[in-house]
C-alpha cells in the first residue's frame, strides 16, 4: 500500500476501514478527508490556500490599481519619472500593460503562476532602474513585491504543467 493510500487520501475499495484506519494510526502525517477534484487541496490545508488567494487578490489590485493605471492614463508623475528616465510614453505605456496584463493573469488559475514570475522579473528590472536612474530611492519596493510574487509562483506551478499540456495538446492538434 502506498502512502497516499494509508492516509486515506487515496482510498481503495478493496482495503477494509479498520485496516485504513490502523495504516493511518501508523503514520506521521495528518490524515486528510476525501474531497472532489474541484475542492482538494495539497496537504498544506484549505487556511493556506485561501490566505495565498487573498494575497493574489491583492497583487492583483496593486499592479492594477496603483500601478499600472496611473501609467495607462498618462498621469503627470508617471509621465515625469520616464521622460526623466528618458524612456517616453512608449515605454509608460508598455511597462503599464505589462503590469496590467500580469495583475489580470494573477487571477486566472492556469496562469496564476507564470503571472507571478513575470512580473517578479518585471520587478527585477523596477529595482534596477530604482538604483541607476533614482539613486535607489525606492529600490527597497521592487524587492517587498518580489516575496510575495516569489510565493505565489512557486505554491501555483501546478499550473505550469496543465498549462504545458494544454499546449503541447493544442500543437499536436496543428
């Protein structure tokens, strides 16, 4: 018998209740309800899962709202700091999308976590220009973003393989 049969995770017809019960008696990890595919959720619990949604949502709504929108309508301090840079409104613009387009991504389960990684890049990059075009100023901002984008690609990547094999599927059927 597996482990993931003996915590009942798993649960096979042919073995009896009292032999689960004594396998997972015997066992070191906690021992997990049947749930349907649509509600399970890997060991690390239901409480985790939620508060890791919570902190997407809210990623979301920072690249959304205070991040990419000001640069989307052109505001007068978004407009200033990348003349400054020397990068123009092409370069506002782009960045803009990219965050906008990264927060959607966040809340979208297949892509929640290439979205995460991308905009950690986008990070990396923010935290650069903080430190060559700003004397690091706010340097420290790009890195406080990055632990959380960080957690969430990393608890998410699950995705990163559905969303490998819908495209490998999708490349076979030409």
């Amino acid at each position: 018998m597996s482990s993931g049969a003996a915590s009942g995770l798993y649960p096979d017809s042919s073995t009896d209740r009292s032999a689960q019960e004594t396998a997972m008696s015997d066992t070191t990890t906690s021992p997990a309800t049947t749930a349907s595919p649509a509600t399970a959720l890997p060991a690390r619990g239901r409480g985790t899962g939620v508060a890791l949604r919570v902190v997407q949502v809210l990623l979301a709504l920072f690249f959304a709202v205070a991040s990419a929108l000001p640069k989307l309508i052109g505001h007068s301090s978004a407009a200033d700091t990348f003349a400054e840079m020397g990068w123009g409104d092409a370069g506002m613009y782009t960045i803009g999308f990219l965050e906008l387009a990264g927060a959607v991504a966040l809340m979208v389960p297949l892509l929640q976590s290439v979205a995460a990684t991308a905009l950690s890049a986008l990070m990396v990059g923010a935290f650069v220009v903080q430190l060559m075009y700003f004397d690091g100023e706010n340097a420290a901002t790009p890195l406080i973003l990055m632990v959380p984008l960080l957690i969430v690609a990393r608890a998410r990547r699950r995705s990163n393989e559905e969303l490998g094999r819908l495209a490998r599927a999708r490349v076979r059927r030409g």
